[in-house]
C-alpha cells in the first residue's frame, strides 16, 4: 500500500520547514513526525531530507517528491471540499489573512452576521500589516491586502478605494492653530501610520488638479497602526494623515475636525484575493465573499462635516 499519509506528512515538512510546526498542524510530535518521514525514506529506499541542527534541506529525490506531492494535496483537498459541498447548507473552516485596520472596523461587523447565517462554518482569522506577504497558496482561503496582487496564481477582486484626511481634535487645533495651508503643517505636530519609511524621508502628499505636492512632515511619535495613529488623534497629540474610512465616524460625530480638504490626496486600494484560480470554490468560500460584498459598508464623511 501507498504510504499516502506519511507522503503528505513529507509536504507539511517542507512547506513549514520544520518537524515541529507539521507535528502541530497534524497533532503529532516533532519526534513522531521525524519517525514517520524516516519510515517513508525507508519505504522508498531513496533519502528525502539533509539533516542539520540548523535546516532541513531536500535532496534530489526528495525535490520530486515535493513537487508531486503538493500539486497532490492540493487535490485531495479539493476533492474533500466537494464532498462537503454535498450538504445543503455550507459547512467547515474558513481560513482568513486579513488587514488589521480593515478587520477591526469593517470585517468584524461583517462577521457577526455572516455567522448567524451560516452557524455551520467556523472561521479562522490572522491579522496582518498592509504590507504583509501573502500566505501559501494552499494556507489561505481568503486574503485582504492593499495595493496590486502579486501572486498570478491567486484570483484577486477589488473591495474599496480610499483617500486620506488630515485631521485633529477640536483641542489640538485650539492650542496650535488651524493650518489654513499646505506651507502651516511645518507648524504642527503630524502623524501618520508610517509603514517603515524612515523618519526624515516622511511626506504627505497632496493634489491640487494636477499639480503634486509632497510636503515633508515631522512628528515625536512614530507607529505602523492607523489605528492608534487615531486615538492619538482623539488624545490631541497631533495632526493626523489617515484613511477616511477610519476616521470617518469620528469626523461625523465631531470628535475629529477635518482640515486641508480643498486638496485630493493619495488613494489607496483594498482587494479581496483567493487561491482557488484552477479549482472549484467551495460553497462556504462563495458564500463567504457574496456576503462580504452583498454587506459592505464603508463608512464616509457626510457632507457638511468637510
């Protein structure tokens, strides 16, 4: 008999480049699963794995084993969902890689009732960076990132497009002033979610028709979250720079003061993106992105509040 088990056990290895974390995703130990890959080498008579106290690295035998195998595991799995998706009602786990800010405002009201829809399917949600790779292939259902899809393999579909605001408590402009123009921000504290770029080569950008503003900016506070960068905000520590949709609702209810709005600036785009380009979506995956864009509610700055 094929050791089709211990084969996929193999893939697991390789993939998470580890004995233990394919023990945990298959409720095995690290020295069970080092047992079971020494007994699938002995089965075929051939060494998959170089052995170090630092890596594991594949032989030659083992890269095509690897190779076979994964496209294998891909179908079994694909097989197995459309088994399930026998059920008249969608069942099983749900595997998200998610914006961290998106997921916080928008994606967990979406969730509440998706799953009083669906009671059948559990989902598992990792909060990533906007910048945050995408998982493998075959780790992740669905994935919400900003900017272009990088990965051909993946099927991706746009969300949303976002501008950004400039704001600040009703306090903070109190005791600074409110800047009127672009040149008045090197007065002011400004804050923004910087995403890596080093302090002294941080701009806002602007638009006014076609012209192009880059404004350098200065702040005594630095962080990756927009999220913070907003309660920041609400504390009266600065002048902000940030997605509408997260300050929205606090512009509407008057807690943040919108400024520099006779400018465009930068825009940014949200995508859904899914694995499944060559294989069949499975119902509960379906399901699940119809009502993320059957529901989807961004929340905007009502007019008079500019």
């Amino acid at each position: 008999m094929l050791p089709v088990n211990d084969m996929m056990l193999f893939v697991d290895v390789v993939k998470h480049k580890s004995f233990t974390a394919a023990g945990e995703k298959n409720d095995k130990t690290a020295a069970a699963v080092s047992k079971r890959i020494s007994q699938l080498e002995a089965t075929l008579g051939v060494k998959l794995l170089k052995r170090t106290t630092r890596a594991l690295a594949l032989t030659e035998a083992g890269e095509i084993l690897y190779r076979q195998c994964a496209n294998m595991q891909l179908e079994l799995n694909t097989v197995c969902e459309q088994v399930i998706d026998i059920h008249e009602n969608p069942k099983g786990k749900i595997k998200v890689s998610a914006l961290q800010n998106f997921s916080n405002l928008i994606l967990s009201n979406l969730l509440e009732k998706f799953l009083q829809q669906y009671s059948d399917v559990d989902v598992e949600i990792t909060l990533d960076g906007a910048l945050g790779a995408l998982p493998p292939i075959d780790e992740y259902d669905i994935a919400i990132r900003c900017g272009i899809l990088q990965d051909s393999s993946a099927i991706s579909r746009l969300i949303m497009t976002h501008d950004y605001t400039v704001c600040a408590s009703g306090s903070y402009l109190q005791r600074h002033g409110t800047p009127k123009e672009l040149s008045d921000l090197t007065k002011h504290n400004c804050l923004d979610c910087h995403h890596g770029i080093k302090p002294d080569e941080r701009v806002w950008t602007f638009f006014d028709g076609n012209d192009a503003h880059n404004i350098p900016v200065k702040t005594n506070v630095f962080t990756n979250n927009a999220l913070f960068v907003k309660h920041l905000a609400l504390s009266g520590v600065s002048l902000i720079y940030a997605p509408t949709f997260i300050v929205a609702d606090e512009i509407n209810a008057g807690l943040l003061v919108p400024v520099l709005r006779q400018y465009k600036t930068i825009t940014n785009s949200i995508y859904l993106i899914h694995p499944y380009a060559n294989r069949n979506l499975p119902k509960r995956i379906r399901c699940f992105i119809d009502f993320i864009f059957d529901n989807l509610a961004i929340p905007s700055i009502k007019e008079g509040k500019c």
